[in-house]
C-alpha cells in the first residue's frame, strides 16, 4: 500500500531525479486529469493503477497507466493512460518539487 510521506522526503526525492544525469533534457513530471484517471479506476473489477514507464518517439520518458485488478493483475484488456500533460513543458513554475 501507498504510504504519504512528508514534503521533505518528496523534495529529496524530486530532486535527486532531477540532479541526476538520467534527467537531463528529460521529462521529470507528468499529470493526469481528474476524469481519465477516475474512468481508469471505475473500471469493473479495477481496484487500483500501475505506472509504466516509457519512452515516445522522441526517446521522452512517458508514464503508461493500467488498472489493477484485486489480485494485482493488469488489466491490459481495459483502459490504458498515455500521453499525460508533461513537465516540460507544462510545469508549475511554483511547485515546492522542482528544483530551483
């Protein structure tokens, strides 16, 4: 299960990612709107999502979502989430988890 951390531990984390050479010209964030994820998660028999990471034609890194079933199974047949909003360029200039 997800555990919440505290904005400290977010922040180490964020940033060690973006300090790191995997991130350079890369993507280092991507969201997703409140109806496709919830389509996602109301799926029959969905009970929670899993994130793949990807590379797109341009080698960006992109995040593939699947739901899970309650067993922890893929649900490859139903929905799957790709091309979510990335960060850059849609980036909140004010977010604590971006690096200065």
């Amino acid at each position: 299960m997800a555990q919440i951390i505290t904005l400290q531990e977010a922040q180490e984390l964020t940033f060690a990612y973006q300090d790191s050479t995997i991130a350079l010209n890369q993507t280092i964030a991507t969201s997703v709107d409140k109806t496709s994820l919830l389509n996602l998660l109301n799926q029959t028999d969905c009970e929670g999502m899993k994130m793949y990471f990807g590379l797109d034609d341009n080698n960006k890194l992109t995040i593939v979502c699947v739901g899970l079933d309650s067993i922890g199974n893929d649900m490859t047949s139903g929905q799957l989430l790709d091309r979510l909003s990335r960060c850059p360029p849609f980036c909140d200039d004010t977010s604590s988890l971006i690096k200065p």
